[in-house]
C-alpha cells in the first residue's frame, strides 16, 4: 500500500460530501455512532517510509479537536507505532459541523420542510426518506407544491382543465412543468379512486387525475369543392365534432407530413386528413371511419410499415398508398438513411408490404433504407391519384 492509499483528512471529507451529495445523511438512513474505518500505512511502510507516515500522522493529530479518532499500534522493526484507525461520528450533528456551515442549514431546511409535509401528507414520510434531495431543489417552491397537493385532495377527479385551475400563488404552468414531480407525490396522497392507473406518464396526466385533457385535433383538407362547408377547405375539429361531422367523402386519405397534406391533390369526393400530431389510433374511435376504405400515406421505411399495421388494427379497411416497391425504386436518388429502424414482425401486411418490409429491415437493398413521404415527386403522386 503506497502513501497515495493511505486516507487523508481531505479524502475523507470528500468521501462524506458525496454521500452528502446522495442524501444519505438528511434522513435517518445512517445510524450513529457512525465509524468510518481509514486506510494508514502497514508495519513496513512505518519502517521503510517513517518520514511519510509521521506526516501523515500529524494531519490526522491536526484534526483532533473536529473529530473523534480511534488508533491503532502496529508493530514496526523501530518499535511500535501509534497510528488512526478510525474516524468515529457520535451523532449527525457532529458530521454536519465536519462537513461545514452549508450542510448544516441545508438539514435544517430539509427538517422544517419536513415537519410541515407530513403535517398536511403523513403519508409522504416514505416518500420523503427517499428523496431528501428533491425537496431541497424545490425549497424555494415547497409551499406551492404543498398547495397544488391540499387543491387536489379537495377537488379529486375535478373535470377541470389543468388551465381552469383556482390555487391562490400557482399558476398551472407552475404544474405543468413539473408533472413528474406531482404524479410521484398524488400517487401517494390520492385515494385510489381518485386516481385512473390506466394513464401514465406526462401525457396521461391530465386523465390519471380526473384533469379534462386537452382535445385531440383532427385537421383535414376537402379535397372536391362540392363538399366544402360554407367555403371551408382546410378544417382542425376536436375528435368528438370530427366523428359528428361524417362528411359526405368517398376517397379518404392520411398522410403523416404537413406539406404533402397541404399539396395533396383535388379529388372528386376525397377528404384527406393530416396524421401527424397524434395517434393515428385514434382514428379508430371515429364510428363512421369503419365503414370507409382509406389509404393511408407514409414513409418507406420499417416505421412507417410499423404505424400502418397499427392503424388496420384499428380501421381494417386501410390500404398503402404510395408505400409500394415501385415509388421506391423509382426515387432512389431520394434515399436517405433510418436513424433507428424497428425489427417487430407486423402481422397486418398484405404479402406485397410484407416482402417490402422484410427486405427494408434485413437490409436487402441497401443499409437502412429510407424513402421520406415528401420526396415522393409530385408528378408521381398525381398519377397513381389518377390510376386508383
């Protein structure tokens, strides 16, 4: 063991501040006394190296007055020698003193916010053991996430949307960004019935705690003047008025790329409707959508097969469109490359798609191939419009 083992006054405290760091020591997870065995010389290094250990010795002796040592003798060819052994904490208080100022009033932040907590949420005491941390980032903004708390143990599965939101010094954006946060803590301070456990993450949040979502929007282009309404070409109708709606289209489009939405061309009876922004799923909440064939347009490439077959679980009268082997080929200048393509077996292709996925995602006609919707050139698409 060479001296640049051996446990130094700076190396211990910098051992302590990263379990600080941790939070290991703003609960009762640490037991006191704490001893905290140090790495010294052997017998040898004593007698080989005596000017080294004595050194290193007095650090040690320097730090008496802070800290509670314990020593050791070892047996050395110059006699036997007093060295530490351990350094000994009796209780936190003495740890937090080592450790310095700061870490002695961020303890006593975290106990007084820790009080106030389980005063109002005893049933975050867990919670709080596990993340003294968090609530010391927070400090600053604790009473508000306590407010937000106490508003929706008043208010459980309000219908509200999060905008709607009456909570006297917080406004939602205050919520908003911090959905994780408040979904880890209304999981512990709901009831059960208050809280719907099939919605998750930030996106179900709304719905996991009886807050009114956000409407999908369902924007659409009338593609044959004899079906605009009043004048109106290019539509977004939250799903519900969409489903109400049942235009009176024969040939249903979706594309998953603004400008091809926007350039689609006119055709008698057609309606297409833009497909990015959502789940294309929920298409398949729409009554009269099932009753219709509808192609559907997106990207040569494994995900774009991967979201066609999803949706045909949904509309089973989807086709492709212009998802074929010829429209790639033919546009071979305009590959690029799939960032991060899918391997899953899709068990709602025709055979055609399901030869053209299984060459994309085996690398048959090149390395992650890729055909973008809007590469397709313009001339193509308006004649395999006209040959449907």
């Amino acid at each position: 063991m060479t001296a640049a083992t051996w446990t130094t006054p700076a190396d211990l405290r910098r051992r302590l501040q990263k379990r600080w760091r941790r939070g290991d020591f703003l609960t009762g997870a640490v037991a006191f006394p704490l001893r905290l065995p140090l790495k010294g010389p052997t017998a040898a290094a004593v007698t080989g190296r005596f000017e080294a250990v004595r050194a290193w010795v007095r650090d040690w002796q320097a730090q008496e007055g802070r800290l509670e040592l314990e020593w050791r003798s070892v047996r050395a060819a110059i006699g036997s020698q007093r060295l530490p052994a351990a350094v000994v904490f009796a209780d936190r208080a003495r740890l937090l003193r080592f450790l310095g100022r700061q870490a002695a009033q961020d303890a006593r932040r975290f106990e007084v916010l820790e009080a106030e907590t389980l005063e109002r949420f005893p049933e975050l005491a867990d919670w709080l053991q596990r993340h003294p941390l968090t609530v010391l980032k927070k400090a600053a903004h604790w009473d508000k996430v306590l407010a937000v708390l106490d508003w929706f143990k008043d208010h459980p599965r309000s219908g509200l949307y999060l905008r709607q939101l009456d909570i006297p010094g917080v406004d939602t954006k205050f919520i908003e960004s911090r959905r994780k946060l408040f979904a880890d803590l209304l999981d512990r301070v709901l009831p059960p019935e208050a809280i719907d456990a099939t919605q998750r993450g930030a996106a179900g949040f709304e719905a996991r705690y009886g807050l009114r979502p956000k409407p999908v929007l369902i924007r659409f282009r009338l593609l044959d003047p004899g079906l605009y309404l009043h004048g109106l070409t290019d539509l977004s109708v939250p799903l519900a008025e969409f489903a109400r709606l049942e235009p009176q289209a024969e040939r249903l489009f979706v594309t998953e790329n603004e400008v091809n939405f926007l350039a689609f061309p006119p055709v008698a009876r057609g309606l297409v409707i833009f497909g990015r922004g959502f789940n294309v799923s929920v298409l398949g909440e729409i009554g009269w959508l099932q009753q219709r064939d509808i192609h559907y347009w997106g990207d040569i490439d494994t995900h774009g097969f991967a979201i066609l077959s999803r949706l045909r679980a949904h509309l089973p009268r989807v086709h492709s469109l212009l998802m074929d082997r010829a429209t790639l080929l033919v546009h071979r200048h305009a590959w690029v490359e799939e960032p991060s393509p899918t391997a899953a077996d899709l068990s709602r292709l025709t055979p055609e798609e399901r030869a053209l996925y299984g060459d994309l995602r085996r690398d048959r006609l090149g390395e992650r191939v890729r055909l973008e919707q809007e590469r397709v050139g313009y001339g193509w698409v308006r004649r395999y419009l006209e040959a449907l």
